[in-house]
C-alpha cells in the first residue's frame, strides 16, 4: 500500500480505439492497420485515429511498429488488463452469478504490508468495515500469467467488495484500496474470511496480489515460498 502517483489514464474514446485493435487481433500478434480503416470503424476521421493510437502507445496500452503503408500494432499486456477491466463492469451488468478464481504461488513480500496494515488510519476501517483487525502483515502471491491477465475481471465484483478510504497523517497522504472477500485454497487446505486488498496506489504490478485475514495465513494454511494455491471471490 505505496504512495506512488497514478498510472497513466485514457479516454473512452481511446479505449474504443483500443478495443478495435484488439477485435482487429492485436491480442494474438502485431496486427497490420490503417488510421483510415480504424477511422471507418470509429466513425471518426484518420487524423483522429492516428491521435488515439498515439494516446494509447504512449499509455503503454499499445506498441506500434509505423510501416510506409501504414503500421503494425500489437495491445501489449497493460492493454489486455486495461480491456478485462472493462469486460468486468459488462459483466456486472448483465450477468447476477459473478466469481472469479485466480491461481499462483506464495512469495516473499518487502515488509511493507506489515506497516501499512498497521497504520491506525487504516486498522480502524478494518474493524469497522471488515468486522476484524487482519494480522500484521499480507500474504504475498505471484499470479500464473493467466490469472494476471484476467485479475481486471474483479472490478466485476461490486457484491463482495469493500472500500476503504485514503486519509491523511500530518505531511503524508496514504491512498485508498478496494478489499475483495477471498476463499483461500491450498492442498486440500481452505480458509474462508480473507481479502484480497488492492491499494489504488501500489508498486506491485499486475502480476502480485496481497490478501488480509485475521489470523497469519500462512501458518493456518501451513504455506511455504513457492507453494501453489487458488483465490476464489464473489462466491459471497
């Protein structure tokens, strides 16, 4: 739970131009477009289109490659995360059974969970809004790369989702995070009554996932570095 500043954010129109190129199979490979093809799909003109992919290059959204007749574009993975987001609020929507179960590895985290957890600003919207103070410190995984892609898809879970807020501490201001209720699962070993905690501000990429509970997981769970579990939410 860092203060680091935001990522860079985009547009809906940026994300309809993203979403193109994905349809386009951006999402396999570097497709070959054209700002004028793109245009016709986005109703725009070419000079627009070319603005937002330049947008979305320089986000990180997507990579290009500019060729004489035109340019290759592949969604590059904070792309793909970007769009899984978005498919997870359409999934809100339109769909009442929502769950989504994530697989990884436990690993070693810096400490900083422990501090941060800690902190009074913090502890007291645990107790209030979670019904418990968590253990000191977080459970740190490393996500399969097919649970990292599809991590996007928890903002879906609105049902099982918990807020807590940023404040501030005399100089220093510590930002929000989203607690997601998780049933943790490791050889034939289940805890029910964690979190998965999602700090607005983080150095994890999108590949590192912390969970809370109130009591030490790992040694409920008897977990080492490298063992392998599943996260399942919105089962709630």
């Amino acid at each position: 739970m860092a203060e680091t500043a935001a990522a860079t954010t985009v547009g809906p129109d940026e994300l309809a131009a993203l979403k193109q190129v994905a349809l386009d199979g951006g999402l396999d490979g570097r497709t070959k477009l054209s700002c004028s093809g793109l245009a016709e799909h986005l109703d725009a003109s070419a000079q627009t289109a070319s603005r937002r992919l330049q947008r979305l290059d320089d986000a990180g959204l997507v990579d290009r490659d500019v060729l004489a007749d035109g340019q290759r574009v592949t969604v590059t993975d904070a792309g793909a995360a970007r769009l899984r987001r978005e498919y997870g609020d359409y999934r809100q929507l339109f769909e009442s059974d929502t769950t989504l179960a994530l697989e990884g590895t436990v690993t070693s985290g810096m400490g900083e969970g422990k501090h941060y957890i800690s902190l009074s600003g913090y502890m007291a919207q645990f107790r209030d809004r979670l019904g418990y103070e968590p253990f000191a410190g977080t459970l740190n995984v490393e996500l399969t790369p097919e649970s990292a892609r599809t991590r996007g898809e928890m903002a879906a879970l609105s049902a099982t989702a918990t807020r807590i807020d940023g404040w501030e501490d005399g100089d220093r201001t510590f930002g929000p995070a989203t607690c997601y209720a998780a049933r943790v699962e490791s050889d034939g070993a289940t805890y029910d009554g964690a979190h998965v905690i999602v700090p607005e501000r983080t150095h994890h990429d999108e590949t590192q996932l912390e969970l809370i509970a109130p009591i030490k997981l790992r040694e409920v769970l008897d977990l080492s570095d490298g063992d392998r579990l599943t996260i399942h939410l919105g089962d709630a």
